[in-house]
C-alpha cells in the first residue's frame, strides 16, 4: 500500500508551528508495519490545496490530510476536495445535529460559522469526531482515497486510533506488526549503535529502527507479524549483551521514570546536590506525579558558599582540589544525605562550558556521586565538547542512571560508550 | 518571487526527526519579506527524489533542497539532481582540497567515502559550508534555481545566512524588509492577542505575526519597506499599552533571559525556594553561560520537612495553611534570602496536578512571594486546568517575571490576562 500525507495550514507552512503531527502520523503508522511514502506541505489557498490533492491522485492508494475542516473562512479543505470531484458541498444533517447536541452538551448555543462544519462533498463518507467539532470524511478519486482529519492534535490522534486504523486494516489488508520493543540507550551515537547491531541476525518478521531523542537513543524492534519465541528472547538477549551499560531501559521513556518507579517501588528517599546541571535532575524527578513520596529535598549549589552553608563541603577541600573534583562531589552527596536524612543522595558538580575549561578538565568534565548506606562512590566523566544544554542533559541522566543501578543492585561503575570515565574512587 | 522547499530523509518522512530545520527555513524567510509556498517531504530513494525535483521544475523560481549530501549511500541528491539535468557528476577539485585541508586540521586523514561529497551534478555551482565536509551547490532546470544544503542544523543554519540570503538578495530583487521587533508575551492565547491588536492600524508596509513558543506566545512585527518613524514608535505605544503586563520583553528570548542580564547588570545575587516547579527556575538560570554570577542557591523543598529544616518556615503555618498558601510562600522566600544572605529570594508553592487539587485550591493553584530588602511581596494565581508540565512551565516563568519586574522598579502585582489573581499580600 502507497501511503501519502498533506499537511494543510499557513502557521505549518510559515513555520509558526512546527509539524508535530506529521511526525506522529509517520510513527503511528510504521509501527502498524505501513510506510509513509512522501507529505507535503502547502497553505490554506484554495487553488493550492486543489492542486496537492490532484498531485496524489492515482499514484498514492491513501492520503492522510491534515488540517482546515474548522469553521473560519480560511478552513478550506471540504471545499477544495468538492472542486476536484467536481461535486458540490453537502449539508451532513447527522454531523449536524452531533454538533448541535455538543453545543447544547456544553450549555452554548452553535452559531452560524459551525454549520459550514457539516458541509462535505457529496458522495463522501463521514468520518466521526467524538470530541471536537470539525468531522473528517473520506472521498475516492482517481483510485486514491483521501482521509481528512482535524489539525487539533488530541482531535487527530482519536480520530487515527479509532477510524484510520481500523479501516486501513479492513479496507486494505496487511501483514499487521504484533509487538513493538523498544530499548533506551545513551552514550552510543546512531551509526555506532547500528554498527554494533548489524552482526546479530534478525529472527524473520523483525525489523530494526532508531529514533534520537536527546540524550536518548532509542532502539525500536517490531515484530511484523508472529515471530518465533526463542528466536525473539534470544535476540533480546545477545542486544543486551552487545550494548551493556549503555541500555538504560527496556519499554521505558526515560531514566527519571525509571528511577521514579523504583523509588516509589522501594519506599526510598532521595536528595540531589546539583551545582552545573542547576536543578535540572530535581525538576525531572517532580515532573512525574507523586515524586514528594521520596524526593526529600534538592540544593542547586551553583557558588562555593552554598557548597559550604549547605552541604557542609569544607574551604581546603575546595581549595585543595576545585568544585568540580572527586573529593568534593563526595563531600556534596556525603552532605546532603547526612543533612536531609535520605536514604540516597547525589551530587554533580562539572564544566558545562562555554567557558571555564582547562587543559586539565575541559569543556565536558562532569563528576558525580552517589551515597548510601553502603558509603560513597564517586566518577569523572568526560562527557565530550557539547553545548552547555547537552552537557546538562547529559550530566542529568548519568547522575540519576547511578540511582537507578544503586537501586538494582547494579554496579555503579558502568561504561556508557562514548562517556569515557576519567577517574572513580569509592569512599 | 515562488520560493518552496523539498526536505529529503528517512528519518524525516518517517518521524524519527521532527523536521525543526523546515519550520527555521521558513521563519528566516519570512522575516525577508519571503514567503514559503510549498514544502514536500520525501525520503531518500533516487527515483522519488528525482519526482519530487521535476514536480517543483518551472513552478517555483527557487527551490531550497535540504538533507541527502553526506558521504553515505543513502544521502543522494546530488546524484537525483545529475539525474534531472541529464549530466554526470563531477569531481570539484576546490571542494577535495578544502575537505583533506579540514581533515589535515582535524589531525585526521579523509576517507574515500568523503571523496563522494565533492561530487556535484557538472555544470553545478558550489556553495561554501565553512564548518562541515557537505557542500552546498545550486543548479538550474527548466526556469528554476534549485539551491542544495546539508541536513545538520548548524551547518544549514550558516549557509542560510552566509550564501543563499545574499544571493537571493543579489538574484531576486525584493522589497527586503528593513526591520523585525519582537514582543514577548504571557497569560494571553493567540486568538485573544489578535483581537486585543486587530483595532490598532498598522502603518504601511508594517505586517503583524504570531508565533506560539510556550510559556510565551511571541508578537512579531515586521517592516517591509521603511516606516515612517513617528507611525513606528507612535504603534509600538499603542502595542505596549494594550499588552499592559501581559508583555514581558521585547526582542527577547524569555524572561530567564532578562532576568540573567538584569542581576548581572545590577550586580545583585538570588536564592530560589521552589516546591512545585522543582527546580525549574534555577535550571533556567544555570542554562545561561555566567549565572554562578548572582544564583547564590537554589532550594528545592518539596517536601514539608525540607520547607522546615532548610527554609526554616514554622510547623504551625505549614498546619494552619498548608504547604500552598501565602504565609508558607512568604516564609520560604524569607527563609531563603536571610540564610542564603542573598539580595533577593523568591519562592513557589503550587499544585500542579493531576492530583492533590480541591475545590478550594484546585490544580493550577500556585502561591509566589519575592523578598526583597524592602520586604516580601506575595500573590496566589490560578494558571488554568492544564498539564502538569505546563502549569510548572507557567509558574516558573511568573516566578521571574516578579525578579524581573523587582528589578526594573516596576509594580510586582502585574496583570497577565488569563493568569487569575485570586489572593495577595505585602509583608
């Protein structure tokens, strides 16, 4: 099957918003085993429109479009479909009257504008919307079928959950995918990861993709249809040997999540001790409902002072060797576990940049540590010649990684690829 | 002047990549006085590409090729657009050179892959790229420039700027326009905006635009042609009278950003006492180069226990109000500037969601106070029943907002349109 898209609307054209939809649409449908073949872009022209959609017209067997079913004048997609079957608009009396019955649902009156909402070519097929007012419907021309859908995304996601799908399933029968894996990673580029991967054989029906989504890269394993079970467990069992430490989840969006549902699983507490990455592991942690359960507390320590007032890191400590060394992450996380009574804390305390590297710990020298009960372990990493946001996300997702390991009992010492450890001491 | 743009990848088409680098293209442009018309999206099989020229041939007077020059199989534009022509490839010695030089830089010697990047359709023009071994070119088929640039975002970025804006410029006079103000806004939606603005004419040759970046939505004015000065300032009066509040800088990135300049500027130093937003605010700051300035320490109290041991705010107002209240707020803020003996201190308490709303305080209730050596300002607002993520987005923008308006002298109770005041209080 020939899948096609045509994303509608100046603000998606002007670049005023950047085309998330399309992404989405591209991801939702290759992990149905469907390829997106080609998407363009136009404005809300009338004459435009008419000619994106002719352009598809016998070549593509489906095209999603995107976009213009609302009530403004500039919303032209119904009418531009009518003029190239050549049919006028019709009034869809059952749209109609869901509209009608939204409305006075939500105690409003419909105005004037939303009845052009129910106008579709004639001869067109209604497509429902169960929470928005703009319908989509499908029209057959030339071979090729159009699927219109609303811009709103909420309203565009239901919409190809619960009609595209199954109708894409009936109307053209594939080879459905039967699982999705997905496997996170970090400190592996994208070519080296598929370097490494290349070697293991996939068992038939297996496909293999990537998707960077920083500092993560995903690794995502489809089953295009039933797969032998052996031959599945033991390919996820040689890409967890080949890729080590640097898988960081299994079926996971992110590390924060991880350690999150472990902490809440383990009933521990933890307190961070943020200097270059400034709070950014704390606020990661919050972002998830229900972290006050375990996130005693979190000191963004960015000056020596409050290295000092807070954490208790003592001046020769920070004279003897600088903020960002092993003796005083140590004394940060030792600190702030003591003061806060945690069962964990860690600290980070590195070189962000643009400024402030040496010879001797350049741009991208990040130290780290963790301690518990057991005592304390401490690393330097260099994290590589980054921007000072990617250093930061980085540096973030290492500290709560050594969470995560802590509380699996893994050992803390791990080698994450391209993040090349420059010392480690356990106190 | 018809200007499109063909995007080329995989990772594009299939949404692995959000195609930011089609959204920036097109916003350039537009501040140019260009507009966008088309944009097709395709992946990188020869045949499709080679469609996808022609399909642009005659139409458009330039068409910007973005993606397909690297040094691997799969990148293939340079062969589609030989193809088109009806020409070989061939070898530029300039561009051979300039690569191994780069190598020889690099300490590193060229692969023969790379030799493929110096390959371009015979008869083609070169386009420098000063920090990557892609180079652009630019070819004519049928009536049209077509204008080839690597898919990296930097190296995108610079030859935009350095190459194809002069040559536009020199190739298709037009009307450049002579200036760009930005208007920073919070608390107004887009459609509100618009009709706070729509009675306020524009003086000739002046358009009005809209970019929604959140927490802000951003107000873009653009000259065309030159504006008669008195027209121009007598407008942006008229702008900054009927924005009030809701303006929160002008040819600004954010408020962080303001606020970072104005602490360094004024030579003053910050505490921050956040609960709901986590840390969010310091991170903000750290992510600018130079904060460790003035952000003495950021607190991250979460927890009652923390609010008490490190901000020192009182068991009894923590029963008899809560931990999202005025008099906790009011306290964290003090606590945080007396200990951390900052200039400034400004704290956030607030309920963020999903949970933990009640009809009294329901989720989006959020409590800010800044303290200041003239005392403490205090403000609860209702920021909206939005996600979690959103409302701490909001918050930690108000929350500086306040620094910054302290700063400047201006009245700390600001309105900001859909951000609801429902309490307030000066200690």
């Amino acid at each position: 099957m020939r899948f096609e898209m045509i994303c509608t609307g100046e603000e998606v054209l002007s670049g005023q918003i950047i085309d998330t939809n399309a992404a989405w649409v591209a991801q939702v449908l290759m992990d149905q085993g469907i390829e997106m073949q080609r998407r363009l872009t136009v404005g809300d022209r009338i004459d435009d429109l008419v000619a994106a959609f002719e352009s598809c017209a016998g070549r593509a067997d489906v095209v999603l479009v995107n976009g213009g079913l609302g009530p403004t004048a500039d919303d032209l997609s119904a009418e531009a479909m009518a003029r190239l079957l050549g049919v006028p608009l019709a009034l869809n009396s059952e749209w109609l009257e869901t509209m009608t019955a939204l409305f006075a649902s939500r105690g409003r009156t419909m105005s004037d504008k939303n009845r052009k909402q129910a106008m579709l070519p004639q001869g067109s097929v209604m497509v429902d919307n169960p929470i928005g007012t703009a319908c989509g419907f499908r029209a057959f021309y030339k071979g090729t079928w159009y699927f219109f859908t609303p811009g709103v995304p909420s309203e565009l996601k239901r919409m190809v959950h619960e009609q595209l799908l199954p109708w894409l399933a009936s109307t053209f029968p594939i080879d459905a995918p039967t699982g999705l894996h997905r496997l996170l990673t970090i400190g592996q580029g994208e070519s080296n990861l598929a370097q490494l991967l290349e070697p293991i054989p996939l068992p038939a029906g297996v496909t293999l993709g990537f998707r960077a989504s920083l500092p993560y890269i995903e690794i995502k394993l489809l089953q295009r249809h039933k797969v032998d079970a052996d031959d599945w467990q033991r390919l996820l069992i040689e890409y967890r040997k080949v890729l080590g430490d640097a898988l960081v989840g299994e079926n996971l969006k992110s590390v924060p999540e991880a350690v999150h549902q472990l902490l809440l699983q383990k009933g521990q507490t933890l307190a961070t001790a943020e200097s270059c990455t400034g709070g950014m592991v704390a606020s990661q942690l919050v972002d998830l409902a229900g972290s006050s359960a375990y996130l005693t507390a979190g000191l963004v320590t960015y000056s020596n002072e409050a290295k000092q007032s807070l954490l208790g890191v003592s001046t020769a400590t920070l004279d003897s060797f600088g903020a960002v060394s092993l003796e005083t992450v140590v004394e940060m996380a030792q600190g702030a576990r003591e003061r806060m009574g945690t069962d964990m804390a860690v600290s980070i305390s590195g070189i962000a940049g643009p400024e402030g590297g040496t010879e001797e710990k350049p741009v991208g020298t990040v130290c780290f540590a963790l301690a518990t009960q057991d005592g304390c372990y401490a690393q330097t990493l260099f994290l590589g010649a980054r921007s000072r946001n990617a250093i930061r996300l980085l540096a973030a997702t290492v500290a709560l990684d050594m969470v995560r390991r802590a509380l699996l009992g893994l050992p803390l010492c791990a080698e994450y690829g391209y993040l090349t450890r420059t010392d480690s001491r356990r106190v």
